[in-house]
C-alpha cells in the first residue's frame, strides 16, 4: 500500500534554532516528492518539488534532501522564524502526473 | 494573475441539503485537484481532472459526491444530500500539464454541516 509517514507529529522549536522534519514513503514507482507549507486557515504552498534524480534542493532557509534507495526525505529550516510556524506535508507522486500521497503533516511551532 | 480562486470561503448547512463548491483554476493550467482536509485523516485527494475529462475518481467518499468540469476555467464538488461527517475543509488546486509543476492551492472553502 502506498504510504507517507512524517515525523515528528508536532515540534517546538525557540526562534532562531535549526530543524529537521522526516518523511518516509513506501509509494511505487515513485515519481517525485514534495514538500508544502501549510499556514492556519489557508490552503498549501510548496516548497520543493524533487524527482528520483535529485538529492537536495533549497528554497531559501529550506533544504530538502531525498534517499531514493531508502525512500526517505528531510526537510531542515535554518535559523527559524515566528512565520515558520505551520504544517509541512511531505508528498508523494506515484507516477509523473497521477495520483499524490499526502502525509499527515508535521506541526512545527516556533516560540519567540 | 489572481490564483486559484475558490467560492464559498465558509458554508453552513443542514444535514440533508445539497451543497456545491466552486472553482476557478489557475488561467492556462490543464490539471485541476479537488481535496478535503480533515484534522483526522489529513488531506485526501478526491478527484481530479486533465484538460476538462476526470482523470482519477477513486478517492470521492461515495456516490453523495459529485464533481463536474464544464470548461477549462471553472469547475464544481457537489455534495447531495450532505451529512456532518462531510464538515471539512475543500481545496481546489490546479497545475500545469508536467508531472512536476507546482500545484497551486485555492484558499479552501470551510464547510460545516449541522
């Protein structure tokens, strides 16, 4: 069954600290993952968006990492902010352009 | 351009009504998303569509749902009847044709059935 598993479910982090969000898949053929940003009451942004071939990318104070062979992703967040607080979904596309397997979000809180 | 534009931002209704939820996607994308999010089960993709023709229906809870894509820029989840288990979160979303364009998210519609 195609599955994504993020860890940890929620994190309190004082502002200007590092972190690092995880997520594992079991989804195949894997095709691509992505990582959105989810502030209250509003719908998902995305972060990154990484294929089989790619081992990082960046957007900003982002960095996502990919292990195809071990299918698992991390998200690290340099020198957070108050406005990092929110939910970050890890997603998984079975195919290019089907079918994306949401996580069940990881719900980071940054305290001043 | 203005985004994926949703409407209504918030309904309440009673158990039994039917309810629609609007659409418009981003101007030039061919792939349209409908999604419900929930505290329990996160976000669930229901269905979606490419250039107009659903693609993939197997995430719509039952037959109560019902989605609809007249024309590339607008497009409908009908729920009838609605029940309180349907109270949640709908996005609508839209991409462009690659596999790996950005999906760009509406702003939701809250839906609440008492």
């Amino acid at each position: 069954k195609n599955q994504v598993e993020q860890s940890p479910q929620s994190l309190i982090i004082l502002e200007g600290k590092n972190c690092t969000l995880q997520c594992n898949y079991t989804v195949s053929p894997f095709s691509n993952l992505r990582w959105y940003k989810q502030d209250t009451g509003r719908g998902p942004v995305s972060l990154t968006i990484m294929t089989f071939s790619e081992n990082t990318k960046s957007n900003g104070r982002y960095t996502a990492t990919l292990d195809a062979d071990t299918k698992q992703s991390s998200l690290h967040i340099t020198a957070s902010q108050l406005s990092d607080s929110a939910s970050y979904i890890c997603v998984v596309s079975a195919r290019q352009g089907g079918k994306l397997i949401f996580g069940q979000g990881t719900e980071l809180s940054v305290k001043p | 351009d203005a985004g994926v534009i949703q409407s209504p931002r918030h309904e309440v209704t009673e158990m039994g009504q039917e309810v629609t939820l609007r659409c418009k996607p981003i101007s030039g994308h061919n792939s349209l998303f409908w999604y419900r999010q929930t505290m329990m089960r996160g976000l669930e993709l229901l269905i979606y569509f490419n250039n107009n023709v659903p693609i993939d229906d197997s995430g719509m809870p039952e037959d109560r749902f019902s989605a609809k894509m007249p024309n590339a820029s607008f497009s409908t989840l009908k729920i009838q009847p609605s029940e309180p288990r349907d109270s949640a979160v709908y996005f609508c979303a839209s991409t462009g044709q690659s596999g790996t364009d950005t999906q760009y998210f509406g702003p939701g519609t809250r839906l609440t059935v008492l």
